[in-house]
C-alpha cells in the first residue's frame, strides 16, 4: 500500500513538475523534486499478458493472425530486445531506462527513492556530477553511504552543474545491468538551443543475464555444448568479452537477430523524428554492461560537439565509439532526402555484425523500416572514427582512428592545471589482469574490497589494509585500495593497461572531477593487419623484466626526465574534460585534475563485472576539509564491531562464559554510547569539518 501510494505521489509530482517536456523541470523552479522507484520487473508483458514482436509491433499472445489484430499500444512495456521469454529487469518507475531528469543549471535537485526490491540494497550515483560540497551524496555504498536496504528510502539532494549530458543508475551490484538507469540532463539557461534535442542511450544486452550469475560465469568461465566459450575480440584482437552480446538497444529496445538465418524478430525500435531542414543533437549515453559502440547514422554525418557535459571544438566524423560510460553530443543536420535512414550502434567484435537500431525518420515520411545502408569507406574516402581503443583498423577497411587527445575543447576557459612545486603529485595505475594462476580484475595488483562501513562518512571505522606484505611488486592483494591527495595539489595520473594483465580495454571512470585529458599513448601495432604487438614503450612497468611476465604494479616513465609533469606532446591549452576515458589495451592514457572537491571518490572501471571483481580504487582527496554530511545520516558496521567494541567496552561480545546476561548489557551498553558518542560527535566544535587528528585510519597507502 505504502509502495502504491508512493508511485501515486510519484506520478503527481512527475506531472505537475512536467512543464516544458514530460519530465523536465520547470526553468523558473528554483528546486526540481523527483521520485524514483526501484523495483523488478519482467520485460515483454503488459500486465498480466505476455505479447510478443513482429512486424515493428507487439501482440497479446493469443493473436494468431497479426493482419487483422490491433497492436498493443507500447506503453507500460518493456520490450527490450523483444526476446519472447520474459527476463527479469531492475528498473526504475517500471521503464527501462527510468524517466530522464532534465533540470537546468544551478537547480536545486531533490530525488527520493525507494528501494521496493525485496532482496537487494541499493544506491543511486549521479554519473559525472561532482557533487561539491556534498560528497555523501555521490551514492557509492560502503563508500560515501550506507546501501538503502529493501523498503527504506533516501531523499538524494544535490546541485545541478556543470551543464551537459550526464545518468544516474544503480551503483550497487549488477543493478546498471538489469535496468537501473536513466538520462539526467542538465540544460544551461543562458544557451539557447540552436538545435533540438534527441536523447539516446545505448546498451548490449544479453538474454541470460542475471546480474549474479553473469558475474559467477564470468569468474568461473562460461561453457556452450560442454566446450569452454572464448572471448570475442576486436579488430586489435584485443578482448571483449566471453560475455555475449545477444543484441543491441537504444532507449530500451532493440532486435533479437538470429544467429543461424540472420533473421529479425521484428521488435518495435526506438523513431527519432526529425523535420527537414532543421538541426537536432543527440545526447549519447553508454549505459552498457561491457560493450563498446560505433555509432553513426546512414546519409548523414555526424558533428560531435560534446563529451562528458564539455564542450569540443566540432569535428566531422562519419562515427564514433562509445564506452560504458561516456557521452558524446553529436549534432545531424537533417538535410538529406525526405525519408528513414539506419541509426547504428555496432558492435566491435571482429567475428560478427551485431549491432543496436534505431530509425531516424523525417517528417512527412512513410511509417516504414528505412531501406538505407551504412556508408562504405574507400580509399579516396576514407571513414573517419573517433575514439577507437585501438589505432588502426585493418588497412582495407579504408578507416581511420582520430583519438580524443587530437580533439581539442572548444574554449580556452579551462587549460590543465599548472604545475607548482611541492604542489605536485604523479600517480602510476595500472588496470588489467595481472597474476599467474589467477588473474583477477585489478589496480597496480590491488584487488578492491568493500568496506563494510560508509568509509568517508564513518572514517574512524575503515582500514584500508593494503599495507599488507601480500601487496607489491609483480603480486596481488585483496584490500580497499586508497591514494591521497592534498587540498590545491595539481594531480596527473597515468592510467596503463599493460604488461601480464594486458588483454583487454578498460574504460575507467572517476567520480568528483572532470579530469583534463592530456595525451594518450597506444601499443604498437601491425598497421597492415591492425593486430596489436606490443605495449607502449614510454611506460617502464618495472617488476619482471620480461615485458609479458611484469605485472606492471610499480610503473613509471622509461625516460625519467619525463617525470614531475614534464611529458612531451602533452595538450595543456585546450584539453579535453572527461570523466570516463578508454585505456587502451597496451596504451596508457594522462590526465590531470585540480585538487578542488574534498571527498572520498571511487575511481573504476566502467565495464560492470570488471568493477565488481576489484578493478577499482577509492581517491581520498582533502581529507582534513571533507565537510560533514548531516547529523541523522545513516551508518553501518560489522557485528560484532571491533571499533565500537573497542571503543564502548573491553568485553568481547562473544563473552568466554556465553552469558546471555552479559551480551544483552553490552548490547544495551553499546547502544547507549554509541548515541552518546554520535551525539558528541555530531556538536564537536569542529562541525562541517572532518577532524584529521582523530581519523587516523583513512590515509594515502
Ligand atoms: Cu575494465
């Protein structure tokens, strides 16, 4: 009932905040409050009824001859790729993705949400916002929050800057991988829209896609007729994934192709309208599991304006890749003949052409399929792509890779930070695959654990403990790996992605920041057959001295001049600004950041299940300054709690005796303090700041 009456609030307010568009807030609104809902549902039902696709329509599954039956109208369905047996889906408000937030610059936006799952916790992240001054509000659990627990609600409250493309989705679990997303858009008042706007997510999907048992296959391996499944590989014969890529969607619907015939089941697709003569931009946004997509648009090219919510000085490509977790703006000048015409998001796998549809129909032409093909690349005119994870494609394929750091901002307003002695701190991350029996998903060997409190919000109560002997050199570590960084430092990370743990393409994502991207550096390659041969070489991976051995745990620069921000053919002026960036397999990517935004910020791999077996790290930045979140804002421990027990009591919980006496005083005991303590805590003099002395457990490792 509760649940009811909340979707109900929900919808009301959703209505009476849809003034512009469905779910955009008022411009004049000085605070936009939304309500999301989590909950599961099964995809390809309207209700209680299974239907079924054909023809670009769904059907009740009763219907034998679709020519003279009525389609079912598609709303309150979730078709995805239309595969007839109904998979489960974790969705937010029942859609897939969940409705976009549209807001403008400098809201105050307000999201509740609830968590209706009945067996999983939750936490929501708002991809690319940095959340200042509020860096409990990122939604990282374990990290700057307690997980909602089924049933709970939290009230999310935060600032909308900077302007641009931006999601919010699930940060627990596989929760992004089942559904849990949608488009948050943050439109700037000043600008006014020379172009209108399309909104397009893009995502592989895969019919036996549990989110856990995808994760367990991934780990144990996958088999298909009793033989090991491979991974897919692109054209660099880099990896995939033993993952398949089942189908495409865009916005929550695609096709299910089959395998054997080629053949299509007809599913609805995404139709993005367009009047001729007119300009529309599309917002991109990977919100894939693992799967990479090269995006362009039959009879038209493509003018990328933006990534990440920054704008880029336009380039013209024929198409573009994106990673889980990027965006890109593109603009289309819909200039070409009055019809349909093929949005396609492919597949990078070398083997096969699956891809993700889409129709961009002009107005005034017929409801039809468009009959359009992808433009073909020749050697007097070549296809441009931007940012491939790779440098070359095979050489009679007749394309061409532009990566990001040739790209340029499109103003002068934010050049990479400057460099001032003793201001200055240079971090090596290297993310792969590294081991020798086992090769789990890591960071310089480390292999992130959750804490098991909210570690920024309760820092007395985490350890880190990757000081353990088990971390080094050419090893590997299970612990929750921390960096520090000091108010004011200018901070240049070097991401690699080579060495034993090369092999795949990792696009990693910060929290916090909008890092300046600075250069990027690739493998060597075969340029004729495009086959990747060796790491970068700029890199000394240290460790092992064979190149295919080093776990590349303690790399630095091969030229040591180049140490201390003195890389050459760096772009300072005009970088990029991104949050999520490929590190190529065999390449390494520089970027720097401003040390501006106090809080603990998870650093990670975008692609879902490398993320969740270790391949991230936490960035404690500032941690004298991190402002305090509110009084009431809930914690969490381990019972029994070694801190707590230490701190209220010298009795183990577990008294030798047993006595039942015994653990219900030292419960009642604990219990008491622990309020007298929160208490204290939440009037210490030093209120709105974190007090360093006393937080002698989060600290740089
Ligand atoms: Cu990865």
């Amino acid at each position: 009932m509760a649940s009811c009456s909340f979707t109900i609030l929900a919808i009301l307010i959703i209505v009476t905040r849809a003034v512009i568009g469905e779910d955009e807030c008022s411009e004049a609104a000085t605070v936009c409050e939304f309500y999301l809902e989590l909950d599961h549902r099964p995809t390809m039902m309207k209700g209680d009824d299974l239907v079924y696709a054909n023809n670009g329509h769904i059907y009740k599954y009763d219907v034998i001859n679709t020519s003279t039956a009525s389609p079912i109208d598609l709303s309150e369905v979730i078709t995805a790729d239309g595969w007839e047996n109904p998979r489960l889906v974790t969705v937010f408000n029942g859609t897939m993705p969940g409705p976009p937030i549209i807001v403008y610059e400098g809201q105050t936006v307000v999201v509740h949400v609830k968590n209706s799952l009945k067996s999983e916790a939750t936490t929501l992240h708002w991809h690319g916002l940095h959340q200042r001054g509020r860096p409990w509000m990122d939604g990282v659990p374990f990290v700057t929050q307690c997980p909602i627990l089924p049933g709970q609600t939290f009230t999310y409250e935060f600032l909308a800057e900077p302007t641009g493309t931006f999601w919010y989705h699930s940060h627990m679990g596989g929760q992004r991988t089942m559904g849990a997303f949608g488009a948050l858009i943050i439109r700037n008042r000043m600008k006014e829209n020379a172009a209108q706007e399309h909104v397009m997510t893009i995502q592989d999907w895969n019919h036996d896609w549990d989110s856990e048992l995808a994760y367990m296959k991934i780990q144990h391996g996958m088999y298909e007729g009793r033989k090991k499944v491979q991974p897919s590989m692109s054209v660099d014969g880099a990896l995939l994934s033993i993952f398949k890529f089942q189908s495409g969607l865009i916005n929550g619907r695609g096709r299910y192709h089959d395998p054997v015939s080629g053949k299509s089941n007809g599913a609805p697709l995404e139709v993005f309208e367009v009047e001729h003569g007119k300009a529309y931009m599309f917002r991109v946004i990977g919100v894939g599991t693992v799967y990479p997509f090269r995006i362009s648009v039959d009879g038209h090219t493509l003018t990328i304006v933006a990534s990440d919510g920054y704008e880029i000085e336009s380039e013209v490509v024929e198409s573009f890749i994106i990673n889980p977790g990027e965006r890109f703006d593109f603009i289309i000048y819909a200039n070409s003949a009055i019809s349909n015409y093929w949005i396609r998001g492919l597949s990078l796998e070398a083997t096969s052409n699956h891809s993700a549809e889409a129709i961009l129909r002009y107005n005034g032409a017929p409801n039809e399929e468009p009959t359009t093909s992808k433009r073909s690349c020749t050697q007097n005119n070549n296809c441009v792509v931007v940012n491939c994870p790779y440098s070359y494609y095979p050489l009679q394929d007749y394309t061409k890779c532009k990566s990001l750091d040739k790209l340029k901002a499109a103003t002068y307003k934010y050049p990479a930070p400057d460099i001032e002695p003793g201001k200055f701190k240079e971090f090596f991350l290297n993310f792969g695959f590294p081991g020798t029996n086992s090769t789990p998903p890591s960071v310089n060997g480390h292999i992130f654990e959750n804490p098991p409190v909210s570690a920024m919000t309760q820092p007395k109560e985490f350890h880190s403990s990757c000081d353990k002997a088990e971390c080094g050199e050419d090893k590997l570590c299970t612990c929750s790996h921390v960096i520090s960084i000091d108010d004011g430092d200018t901070v240049q990370l070097i991401l690699s992605n080579m060495g034993n743990g090369r092999g795949y393409s990792h696009p990693v994502h910060l929290h916090g920041h909008a890092f300046h991207l600075i250069k990027m550096g690739y493998g060597q390659y075969n340029e004729t057959t495009a086959k990747i041969t060796g790491d970068n070489l700029d890199i000394n991976c240290r460790g092992n001295p064979d190149r295919s051995m080093t776990f590349c745990n303690n790399a630095t620069w091969a030229n040591t001049s180049w140490l201390g921000g003195n890389v050459p053919g760096v772009e300072l002026e005009r970088p990029l600004r991104k949050d999520t960036i490929i590190v190529p397999t065999g390449g390494y990517v520089v970027i720097r950041l401003k040390a501006d935004n106090p809080g603990l910020w998870n650093f990670h791999c975008h692609i879902e299940f490398h993320n969740h077996g270790g391949m991230q790290l936490l960035v404690n930045e500032s941690f004298s300054i991190i402002p305090k979140p509110p009084p009431d804002f809930p914690t969490c421990w381990n019972f029994p709690s070694i801190y707590h027990a230490k701190r209220e009591t010298n009795h183990n919980v577990f008294h030798e005796n047993g006595n039942r006496y015994m653990i219900l005083t030292w419960i009642f005991a604990a219990a008491f303090s622990g309020l007298l303590v929160y208490t204290l805590y939440a009037i210490h003099p030093h209120h709105g700041q974190m007090d360093e002395d006393k937080m002698p457990l989060l600290q740089e490792k």
